[in-house]
C-alpha cells in the first residue's frame, strides 16, 4: 500500500509540472510573442536547417567532387543549401484556423468543458481548459465550443462526458470546419444550442 502511494504521489508530481494554468501556453506557445520576433525565430530555424543539409551532403561526398550547387552552398557565407530570401509574414494574424476539433471532457473542477488539453495525457494530465482566449481560433468555432459546453452543463444533456481517467462517457470530440459562407457542425446539437452559436457568431 505504500509503495502504491508513493507511486500516486510521483505521477500527481508529474501531472502537476506538466499541466499549464494557460491553455494558451499549450495550443499557441508564441501567443505573446511579437509577430516580429516570431518570423526572425523561423527565419533562423530554416536558415539552419539549410545550412545543416549542405554540410551533411557534403560530407557524404568527402574527397569527391562535389555537384555544383553544393559547392554554390558552402561558398555562402551561412553555407544554406539555397538562398532564403525571406519569410512570408501572413496577412492574418487572428481567427485564421478554419478547422477546429475540441476535445470534451472534465475540466479541473470535474465539470463538462468543451476546449483543448491543459497538457499530455502520457503525462497524466486530463483537465480540459476553455479555448475562448486562444487568438487562433476563429469566432465562429468559439461560438459553436461554447454553445455545446452550455448544452453539456444543462438538463437537456442526458449523455456524460468523456472521463479519461475512467476510460468511459459518451461526448468526446467537438470538430467545427468552415467555409467561405458556412460552417458544418458534424455532432448532433440541439436547436437551441445551435441558435445561440449562430448568433453569438453574427454579433
């Protein structure tokens, strides 16, 4: 029994350092960061991939000649594969995701909550957190997330959520995709839950 407790207790130790308290720190790590910054990071990230395939192809050439884009390559002053000109900055910066799948479960008070993850499961962690200040995510699928976690919490709602601790519950998965002029829902929502998207969505 000991031995049990002190195995309970690693894997809450572990739960309780892998689990973030902003669900932004999990889906968008970069959420704070300067736009900026952010295109300099990526530009850096290719760069150094590029530079790391030249002088991987080269030396699998060792004292052989060398084609002569290689030898362009490592005549460059960062020896990239190829020249960068440039990352392609997005012209949106908000809403852009025209694809959401919301997992249901528990949050971290045992109740009904439509949004992501705070965490890794393989790391114990099983409360889901409310997507809404995740700029990523477009209005119209936070509308629709909210609409269904309103339903979950209400007496209309006969079927339990998906517990992952307990392996079992009926509602596991929310996925939003839009169009250009539609949204599909492909759960079954009822009427009320969907005006009240449809409307929160239009304001």
């Amino acid at each position: 029994q000991q031995q049990q407790q002190q195995q309970q207790q690693q894997e809450d130790g572990r739960a309780a350092k892998q689990q973030k308290t902003d669900i932004r720190e999990v889906v968008c790590p970069w959420w704070n960061r300067p736009y900026a910054d952010q295109l300099s990071d990526k530009m850096t990230t290719v760069n150094n991939t590029l530079r790391s395939l030249s002088e991987k192809v080269a030396h699998s050439y060792g004292r052989h000649e060398k084609p002569e884009w290689l030898s362009t390559a490592l005549k460059r002053k960062g020896k990239e594969a190829m020249p960068l000109p440039g990352i392609v900055r997005s012209p949106q910066l908000n809403g852009y995701r025209n694809k959401a799948e919301f997992t249901i479960g528990l949050d971290a008070h045992d109740q009904p909550m439509v949004g992501f993850l705070l965490g890794n499961y393989v790391d114990g962690v099983t409360a889901v957190a409310d997507p809404s200040g995740c700029r990523h995510m477009s209005p119209t699928s936070l509308a629709y997330a909210a609409a269904m976690n309103q339903f979950l919490r209400s007496s209309q709602n006969k079927l339990p959520v998906w517990d992952k601790r307990q392996g079992r519950g009926f509602w596991r998965l929310l996925t939003v995709r839009e169009g250009h002029s539609e949204s599909f829902l492909p759960l079954p929502v009822p009427a009320s839950a969907a005006a009240a998207a449809a409307a929160a969505a239009a304001a």
